[in-house]
C-alpha cells in the first residue's frame, strides 16, 4: 500500500461500504467529462455506461465530450463536472498553478504516453530540431501543445522560434493535411487517425513521441476534487470499478464498443474508431505492467519524476508531491483491475 492511500481520507471515510448509494434506493447522479471527442479510444465509457456498469455501482452517470485535457481540470476544480478523464500532465501543471484548486488523481487508465509532434513524412522536418522556424496548430487546451515545453525542454528545441497557431480541435488535422502549419501537436491516437480519415495515411506521417525524449509520463487519468472524494468515497469508488470494467470488457470486445460509439454519433466511421481504438490499447493502455498487475498500478517513483519533468518544463516551484495529487484509497482490488475482468 503506497503512502498515499493516508494523504486524502479519514479512517472513517476509508471504512464507508461500497455501494451504499444503490442500497440508498435511486443511483446518485455523477456528471463525468471525457478528455476530446466521442471516437473510438473514449468508446468504451460510452459502452460501461450502456452495459449498466455504473448503475451496478448506485451510479446515474452523465457522460460529456471533452475539449482537450487542459480544460478538464479547469472544468472539475470550477464544478461543471464532479469527475473526469485528462491526460494528467496538463493536470499536473493545472494543480502546480493552482494549489487550492483541490484536485486530486483517483486513478491512472493509460500507462503509456501518447504525447506527439507530426509532421509531413515527405516534408523537410526530419527531427525535433528541425521544428524550429516552423507552425504548428492546436487547440489552446490540447495536451500535447501544454506539454510540448516538457518535450522541447528534452529535445533541444528553440521554443522561441516556433509559431503557433490556435485552431479548433475539428481543424487541427486539416492544417496539416492543407500544408496551412507545418506540424500538428496532440496525443496521436487522435491525430494520427484523424489525419488518415482525411487521406494521410500512417506512411505518411512522421510522428515524433515526446516519450521517446525522456519522457516516461504516464498519460489518461481520472480526476474529482477531494472534497466530493470526501463526501462521496463510494461513488468515487464505485466509479473507478466501473471505469476499469468498462476499460477491460471494451478490450475484449472491440466491436461491441464501436457500436456503443456508433449509438451516440451516427455519423461515425466505424473502420476509422475501430482502427483508432486499437491503436490506442496498443500505444497508451495494454502495457506489460497493465498485462501483469491491471490497470492503475502505480509506481510512485515514476510519478514523481514526472511531476517533477513538468514542473521544470514550466518554470513551476519544485513542490508538488505524489502524496499530493494522486491517491489510489478509491481504487477497487487489483482482481477489479484486471483484464480478466472484461471476458464476460
């Protein structure tokens, strides 16, 4: 048992029984935010809502699409949301900047980061370096465009010399596509399959992980504030049961998932969300780690040496610690976490 699990509660809170709010009569509603889109990697929240995971737990949840990971903890720390899913590097810099904001980590989905800069393959950008004297296009809220400083920090780059360009998440793609930026930032589950639904296929893309400059970040995590975590331990709880399952089953059953996906957006390109989902479980989530010892197994050590990666990338005051923005007191027993929780 990490530390962390005495950081946030009571002895008394820690003790609160497991689905008390389905013993309390109607599901308690819990307004969750996702960190982008509805697209395949998100499809599995869409399926654990529609297979009745959450209601098993007491749990009316309410599912929104996400604007990027930056805006999440913004959302949560201001109330819109009670819960959610944020790449948590950006969250990291949020809590740094924002000390009482009271935000804490209840878990961690991804265990691989996804972090990514691309550009055209047939272009003149060959390495990190090259980006220098070039544009690139993002949303303001996008995690790769807030975490490029950790990665140009790594990577030798000039930030000085890149420009920006601010566009909106459905535009971030065609500017690449349209040669109207020279390279794109974002996790790259969602660019690179973006960009292929519109003609640049893999091949044709050159994709520059932050991860392979240093940087071993974790990346998708789940989010609430300690005071609802306080209040509602067994919904934050049973919440991250629900989470996991969902994570496992959709895992096991891929198409299943899409079709949950295809349910909320009609317009969906199944072979483009079913092809994203599993690039997504083969570049953030289905780790060795994962594999062995399920989702959320946390080591401390690593955690810190991102904090501590994010805070330099920022010029942030080296304070923050892994007792403060992350607990694992929610999460469900490791057999809860497990892949072999989704086969039936």
């Amino acid at each position: 048992m990490h530390p962390t699990r005495r950081s946030l509660l009571s002895a008394g809170a820690l003790l609160a029984t497991p689905g008390i709010a389905r013993a309390q009569g109607a599901p308690t509603r819990l307004r969750c935010t996702l960190d982008w889109a509805y697209q395949g990697p998100n499809s599995y929240a869409l399926l654990g809502r529609d297979k009745g995971f959450f209601r098993a737990e007491g749990i009316d949840i309410q599912l929104s699409r996400g604007f990027g990971s930056g805006r999440v903890p913004v959302d949560i720390a201001g109330g819109s949301f009670e819960m959610g899913q944020a790449d948590i590097n950006p969250t990291l810099k949020f809590m740094a900047e924002n000390p009482n904001a009271g935000l804490v980590v209840v878990g961690i989905a991804a265990d691989r980061n996804g972090l990514c800069c691309t550009v055209r393959a047939d272009g003149p950008i060959m390495v990190p370096k090259d980006l220098e004297g070039r544009s690139l296009a993002a949303p303001q809220e996008d995690a790769g465009r807030q975490l490029f400083p950790v990665f140009a920090s790594r990577a030798g780059i000039d930030q000085s010399k890149i420009s920006w360009q601010t566009v909106r998440g459905e535009l971030r793609e065609p500017m690449l596509v349209q040669r109207r930026a020279d390279g794109i930032t974002g996790i790259v589950t969602s660019t690179a399959l973006s960009l292929k639904a519109l003609g640049m296929d893999l091949p044709q893309q050159r994709i520059m992980f932050y991860r392979d400059h240093g940087l071993d970040l974790y990346s998708t995590a789940f989010l609430t504030t300690r005071a609802y975590a306080q209040q509602h331990p067994d919904i934050v709880r049973g919440a991250l049961k629900a989470l996991f399952r969902s994570l496992a089953y959709a895992w096991h059953h891929p198409d299943e998932s899409i079709a949950a996906l295809k349910a909320q957006e009609p317009l969906t390109d199944t072979a483009i969300e079913r092809e994203r989902y599993v690039f997504n479980t083969e570049q953030h989530l289905i780790t060795d780690n994962v594999r062995q010892n399920g989702f959320s197994n946390v080591d401390p050590a690593r955690l810190q040496r991102g904090i501590r990666a994010v805070e330099e990338a920022f010029g942030l005051p080296q304070g923050l610690t892994v007792e403060q923005v992350y607990t694992d007191a929610f999460l469900p027993p490791r057999a809860q976490r497990s892949l072999d929780i989704g086969i039936s």
